[in-house]
C-alpha cells in the first residue's frame, strides 16, 4: 500500500514538472535606448510560452510598473508569479526601469528624467517593432504599485490614444500632500516655488482629461495604506465625475504581500478589456 501511495505521489510530482515545463512563460532582460534621455533602459519582458508557437498571432501588451527605489527586476523577482498570468490570459508583460524617484513624468527640473516621453513614445514603439503586438490602445494596458501606480494613472490619463486601460495599486495618486518625499522635489522643483508643477503632475488633476468611458481603469489600495486617503479622494472624484471606473478596497499595507495579490485582480481586469478589444 505504502508502494502504491509513493507510486502515485512520484508520478504526480513528475506530472507536475512536465506541466510546469512545457507552458513556461519566457523572462528576458533587454536594453531600449531613449533618444530623449540619451540612455539605455533595462526592461524585463515576459512573453507567453505559446507566443512561439503561434507565430500568427499578436499579443497585447500589459505595461507593469515599480515603485520608488526599486527597478525592472522588481516585479519578476518579488513577485515571480507574474509569469503564470502571462501564460494564463495570453498577454505580454514589459516591466521598464523607472529611474530612482522619477514618477514616470518629464521632469522641468532634470532634463535627464524624461520617463513620460520613454514610457508614451519610445518603449511602446520599441515593443511593437520587436514583438508581434497588437498595436493601438485596445492592445495596450499600464498599471504599476506605489510610484508605478502613479506612473499608471498619470501616462494612461495623459496618453489615451497609446493605452486603453489604466491602473494602480497602492498609487501616490496625488503628490501635493508630500512635499518632502521621495525624490519629488528634485523631479517638480519646490512646491513652494513652483505649485503649478505639482499641480499638473498630480493624477487627482487629471480627471478632467477623461471622456466617453475612452479608457479603462481600475484602482487598488489597502486600507491600511498611507496613500489610501489620496486614493478614496480620487474615487469620489472619479463618482462626482460620472467616470466608470473599478476601485477595490480591502484590508492590507504598503508591501508586497499586498501587491503580489493584487496584480491577479488587475490581470482579469486587462485581460477582460483585451478580450473586449479583439471582438469590438
């Protein structure tokens, strides 16, 4: 009996690995040179196992972002499960490096901080040019944790004819109510001294951007989060706004026990929205 028992446990376990072998997501780490910023960006891109297997077919493009001092490898290596949604809903991930502290704007202050241009233009082109993507905003989505939740909302509101869905988990969706974190500063200037940066910069800002349900959107936050009060703010203003738009609430912090769960919600979400896309 006992035989049998460790027969049957042997021949699972190797079921297990044949699986786990024969649908592997492919990880690469690549460097986009950025004419704006006259560099290279480290990016690590996910592909799905079936993308060589199908050569006929494009894949959308789920655009996931880190937060403030961390990099390209953040995701990958904090939340390796990222891999398993790319298999499982057909999509490709890109996760580009961010910069220390650069909020994925155009910095007035730092010409050599010009991530909106990077994120909006460059990588979105390099990525059609190098992959069978689906090119135009039905095929495109963003969405990151904390800086990259910023980075999300902002490059989504700002450039909806590139990306059709938005997101943000743990986002730093308004950064007028920090004036001395995280490198703002040394990216907008002194609020004291130049307000309206600050102002034009802020998700929260933003809304008035927003039209016709053009793009789709989806807000995380942990209520124990620090960044949760800006968060409910730009949820009532999104309701005030008559603006769809999915906001989940639930008990968490600022970590990465949080964003690791997360990231399924937001993936259903894109996913759903990409399905949508190839019908419409």
């Amino acid at each position: 009996m006992k035989y049998i028992q460790s027969l049957c446990l042997f021949l699972f376990l190797s079921l297990s690995l044949i699986i786990t072998q024969s649908f592997a997501a492919k990880v690469d780490t690549v460097e986009v040179f950025s004419t704006a910023m006259q560099k290279k960006i480290k990016t690590v891109t996910v592909v799905p196992d079936a993308y060589n297997n199908t050569r006929q077919l494009n894949y959308p493009v789920l655009y996931l972002l880190h937060g403030y001092s961390d990099s390209y490898a953040g995701w990958i290596n904090k939340s390796p499960n990222i891999t398993n949604l790319v298999d499982q809903y057909n999509m490709i991930i890109i996760c580009p490096d961010g910069g220390y502290g650069s909020w994925y704007l155009d910095s007035p202050e730092d010409e050599s901080f010009q991530y909106e241009t990077f994120l909006s233009k460059e990588l979105v082109n390099w990525a059609d040019e190098n992959y069978r993507t689906i090119r135009g905003p039905k095929g495109r989505a963003i969405t990151g944790l904390s800086m990259g939740g910023h980075g999300g909302l902002f490059l989504g509101f700002k450039h909806q004819n590139i990306y059709g869905a938005a997101g943000s988990m743990s986002g730093g969706v308004d950064l007028r109510p920090f004036p001395e974190n995280w490198e703002l500063a040394k990216r907008l200037g002194d609020y004291a001294e130049h307000p309206e940066r600050w102002e034009a910069n802020s998700v929260i800002n933003l809304t008035h951007l927003l039209k016709n349900d053009n793009l789709k959107i989806i807000i995380d936050c942990g209520v124990d989060d620090f960044f949760y009060p800006v968060n409910v703010k730009l949820h009532e203003k999104l309701l005030e706004r008559n603006i769809a738009h999915d906001f989940i609430s639930r008990p968490g912090r600022h970590n990465w026990e949080y964003w690791s769960k997360a990231i399924y919600s937001q993936a259903i979400f894109f996913h759903l929205f990409f399905e949508a896309g190839k019908k419409s």
